[in-house]
C-alpha cells in the first residue's frame, strides 16, 4: 500500500502501490507497479526500479541507478551514482523470445554500501555491511563485512 506520507516529486513517475512511510522519490524516476520500496528511502533522480525489484527500509539510491528485475536491496544500504545492475548473464536483443528464460537473483545485505559507478554482474551476493568501492566491477559473490575495490576486467 502506498503511503499517504510519500515525497514523490511532481517529475516522477510511480505506479508502484507498494512504497513505505517518508520515503523521497525525486524527479525523473520510473518506478514501475510491483516494485516494493520500504520506509524512510531516498530514491535520487534518474533512477528506474523494475516492477520485480525489492528494496529494503532506509535505503539510498543516488542518481542515475537502474533497479533491475531480481534485485533485492536490504535495509540501511547505500548505493553510490550510476552505480550498474545487471541482470542477465546473456543478453541479446529484445527481438528474441524471451519469455522462458531466467534471471538469476542479486541480493545486496543490510548495511552493505556500493561505490558510485560501481558494477554489479547478475546473480551477485553481497553481504551485510560490506563496502564495494567506487568503480568496481563486482563479478564474484561478496561476504559480510568485507571491502572490494578495482576493476576485475581480463582477456579472454
């Protein structure tokens, strides 16, 4: 059930329903009908939240992330600018029947912070209260606590 006590700017687009207490929505947002957002957030602007998205209480997202199907965001997490989702492990163009395919599922634990520009690869663990610094590439699951930092790019 959608708040009556919401700060969703007059620019954003929300269908959602399902958005806690004295949450911020700001301008150009699309949050699509589905997506569950919790209490006391601050969605920046430029953000997208897919309509199978989760996302836990007191979260921040600054401006320009993408919320992809599959992703569930724990509570107290901070997600830096244009930090990148995936969600698909091969992606080809829309023009291919993709209606049996499956997504593999990202989990971001409570208290985890993710450095702007950041990428993070499909089907990604990354546990509570780790710290993932600004620009790198997340291609491996990330246990609690734990900081990661650079980029992980290789030739093939």
């Amino acid at each position: 059930m959608k708040s009556d006590n919401l700060k969703i700017h007059y620019l954003a687009d929300v269908m959602s329903n399902d958005i806690g207490e004295n949450t911020s929505i700001w301008q150009f947002t699309v949050v699509m009908k589905g997506a569950k957002i919790g209490s006391n957030c601050n969605i920046g602007a430029h953000v997208f939240i897919e309509d199978k998205a989760i996302i836990g209480n007191m979260v921040t997202i600054k401006n320009g992330v993408q919320i992809w199907n599959h992703i569930i965001i724990g509570d107290g997490v901070f997600i830096g600018p244009n930090v990148t989702f995936t969600n698909d492990l091969f992606p080809v163009s829309n023009r291919e029947d993709k209606s049996n395919k499956e997504y593999p599922t990202t989990i971001i634990g409570d208290g985890a912070s993710i450095g702007g520009g950041a990428v993070i690869l499909p089907g990604i663990n990354i546990g509570a209260d780790a710290i993932i610094g600004a620009g790198a590439v997340v291609a491996d699951d990330v246990s609690k606590g734990s900081k990661v930092i650079g980029p992980k790019a290789k030739k093939i």
